[in-house]
C-alpha cells in the first residue's frame, strides 16, 4: 500500500469542509454484562462532532476525548500485519466507505486486548462517504456501549489513511443471509430474533438523554454473530436528533434507495420517526424475501414498500406475499401480527407510526408465535403384505375378477335406480379434491 504524506491538519481540514452544521451531548450509558435496557449515565457528557471544528483543539489521541471509549489505537503497519497486507483473499466486502477486511490479533499485541479476529474497515479516498464519516463513526461507537450495536475496538489515523477496528461478526450481514445464492433459508423463528435485536439497538439509539437518529438503517447493516444475534453496524450517517423545542434536524438527504422514509426525501426533515419507516422495510424484507428495491421485478413490484404495504393487513393477501422458502413453517398469527407492524412502521405519516419502543413490546410477544400451529395429525398405517406362491395368486386375481363383474352389475341397477336421489353424504374423490381446493377440508 502506498503511503502519501501529509499533516494531520490537512486530513482534518478535509473532514470538515463539508460538515452539516448540528451538535449533539449525549449522556454516557454503564455497559452492562447481560443484555438489558441500558439507562443513560447523566454524570458523564459525550462530546460533539463539532467539538472537533477548531482544528487546533484536535487532541493527538482522540480515544482520550470520547468519554469511555477505551479505544487502542493501532499504527498502519500493524494493520498490515493483522490484514496480511490487506490481502484480496481477506475482504469480507465493500461499501461506500470502502473495503473490509478480515484480520487476527493476537494477544501479544496490546496489553488487555485478548486475542480475537477481528474486521477492519479502511477508508476509501476516492469514495463517496470520507473522513467526516470515519470522524462520525469513531465518535459514535467509541462511546455507545450496547449488546446490539457492534463494537468498534480501535482505530488507525495516519498520514491520509483512516481505518477502523470492530468485532468480527462471523454471519455477515442481514443482507447476505436473507438475498444470497444459496444461502440456507433463515427459519421464522431467527428472522423474529434478528428483528427484535436490530429494534432494541434503534430503541437504545432514540432513548438517549439526546436521542441519536441512525440514518441508515437497512438489511446490510444489520450484523449477525455465530449464533444470529444481531448488532447495528456502520454509524457514518447518524445524526444527533433534534434539541429543545425543535420537531426535526434539517439535513441534506443521505442514505439508501428504498429505505429511506418518504418525508425525508422530500423535505430533508429528519426524525426518530425516519429510522422506524426504515424498520419497517427490513420487517417487509424478513416477512416476504424480497429486496427493498429489486430493478428485475415487474415495476409495480420493484419498490417493496410501496408494493407490499397495501397487502400487509389482509390475511389471505399476506399469505400470497410471504416468503415461499419458508414453505409456511411460520405461525399465521405471528406472521399477521409482524405484519401489522410493518404495515404502521411503514406509514406515510410519520406521527402514525409507533415508537422503536413500542416496535420492540409488539415483536416480544411473538415470541408465543415462534412454532406453527398444527391441527390434528392422524396416521394411516401401511397394510401388511404377504407373499404368496404363483399358483395362489392366480386362483386370487380369477376371484377377484368375478367379485368385481359382480359389483359392476350392482352399481349400475342402483344407478337405474337412484339416479335422481344421490345422497350428499356419498363423495367421490374428485367432489372431495373439489372441496378442498376451495378451502373446505369435509363434505358440507
């Protein structure tokens, strides 16, 4: 990799040429061992990205400045150890900040820091997010704590290069599990854990002392671990939410095609609001098994919000958009309850739509949803066969041909018979197929 040299300053001066005027304290919530909701600490103040707009306050360490961070700071050629030379074979993928890496740390490397693998994010020069997004991303992550947003473990600032240390998440992404080629189908039960994780990280976000607005919320943000939990990933559109008697945080629009909720696209309004529209989305994504935008649909189709909303509250239409892999293992009442939810996520007035809150009450109860609801299952035993010698069976199929001419002859007198009086108790089996092809499973 080549290295170009240049000031800290310069890079910062980059940063910053372009940042969107808001500012944002965010009280320090304790992290917590086990998974709960997580109260914002008020003895401690986060710091602002426009802390950082003098440049000759910018501090050498930036860890110092990010209240709790803990962050370790790793040299360039460190992450070239860790990435083997950021070798093609390592990348885990790529997105607008640029390309991820696997790598390895052992435990010799930083007193304190176990031995783990680990991703590595390096920042793109030429790509469409740059150095205000790598600055907003380290000021995020490096003081939210939080079971279900990723951990950012350190950072690289040298010369011009901007990189970045998270956990590794083994599963990738929503995206990649969901969308895939041949990926394995996501059972109910882990597509209704991934939801419910993803909306407590939101919540977390939005019940901050200064709510922070996440911006981008969509499947390829979602992270998954080994055992599919799911963690918030990827912070450099997040924006402080609105401060005193303020409605909204007025900002250029950014974010993603299909995700984004429509008030903000047309009037750069954000709000906590905007994130559950999103949310919504990547429920209408888990629920049916089709892309936000998908360009080799049928136009009407193409825009998964706007195709399956409408459908959402109808059961027998909700039964024709669900994913077909999950071959209807799924509980018709969970599906038709996250359905609704979806359905009021995805509402075109913003104040309709519930809180990340009460997003996550509604997805715990479905819980009681996970298994399908089977009806009575009767077996019909196979009937025994027995061999029986040639001549035996021959003496069989002459009887049974004589039985059957007999039978014959009977039917068709009672069909002279009673031709005009058949009896609605007696079906044959095309009536009985007729039946339950229109939804009946037993004669009228």
């Amino acid at each position: 990799m080549k290295v170009k040299k240049s000031s800290k300053s310069s890079w910062f001066t980059s940063c910053f040429k372009h940042q969107e005027q808001t500012t944002f304290k965010i009280t320090e919530p304790p992290p917590p061992p086990v998974e709960k909701k997580i109260t914002p600490d008020n003895s401690v103040q986060r710091i602002s990205i426009t802390d950082f707009s003098n440049i000759s306050t910018l501090p050498e360490d930036l860890s110092t400045s990010l209240a709790g961070s803990n962050l370790y700071i790793f040299s360039l050629a460190e992450l070239k150890i860790i990435t083997q030379s950021f070798s093609s074979t390592n990348i885990l993928g790529e997105g607008g900040f640029g390309p991820v890496y696997k790598g390895f740390i052992d435990d010799k490397l930083r007193p304190g820091l176990d031995a783990q693998p680990v991703a590595v994010k390096l920042l793109n020069q030429e790509g469409g997010q740059g150095h205000l997004e790598w600055l907003t991303e380290v000021i995020f992550l490096g003081q939210l704590r939080h079971p279900h947003l990723v951990k950012l473990i350190g950072y690289c600032l040298e010369d011009e290069h901007g990189l970045l240390v998270y956990e590794y998440m083994p599963r990738g992404s929503l995206e990649n599990q969901l969308f895939r080629r041949f990926s394995v189908c996501l059972p109910w039960s882990t597509r209704m854990k991934i939801a419910l994780e993803a909306a407590k990280g939101l919540a977390f976000l939005h019940e901050a002392k200064k709510s922070v607005i996440y911006r981008d919320f969509k499947a390829s943000n979602i992270l998954l671990d080994s055992d599919y939990t799911a963690k918030l990933s990827d912070f450099g559109l997040a924006k402080d939410g609105p401060e005193g008697d303020d409605t909204h945080v007025s900002t250029r629009v950014m974010g993603t095609h299909g995700y984004a909720a429509p008030e903000y696209l047309m009037t750069g309004h954000l709000t906590s609001a905007s994130d559950v529209y999103s949310f919504g989305v990547v429920l209408a994504e888990l629920l049916t098994g089709r892309k936000s935008m998908d360009k080799s649909l049928p136009n009407r189709e193409q825009n998964l919000a706007e195709w399956a909303r409408p459908q959402l509250k109808v059961a027998r239409k909700l039964n024709r958009i669900m994913d077909p892999r999950l071959e209807g293992q799924y509980s018709e009442t969970g599906a038709q309850t996250a359905a609704d939810l979806a359905y009021q996520c995805l509402s075109h007035r913003p104040k309709a739509r519930p809180t990340m809150t009460m997003v996550v009450e509604t997805i715990e109860l479905l819980k009681n949803f996970n298994e399908m609801e089977f009806g009575t299952f009767v077996y019909n035993a196979p009937t025994e066969c027995k061999i029986e010698s040639p001549k035996k069976e021959e003496e069989q199929k002459d009887s049974k041909k004589d039985i059957d001419g007999h039978r014959r002859h009977h039917r068709q007198h009672d069909h002279q018979r009673h031709r005009r009086t058949k009896s609605p108790v007696v079906h044959s089996e095309i009536d009985l197929y007729r039946n339950l092809s229109a939804g009946t499973d037993s004669p009228p």
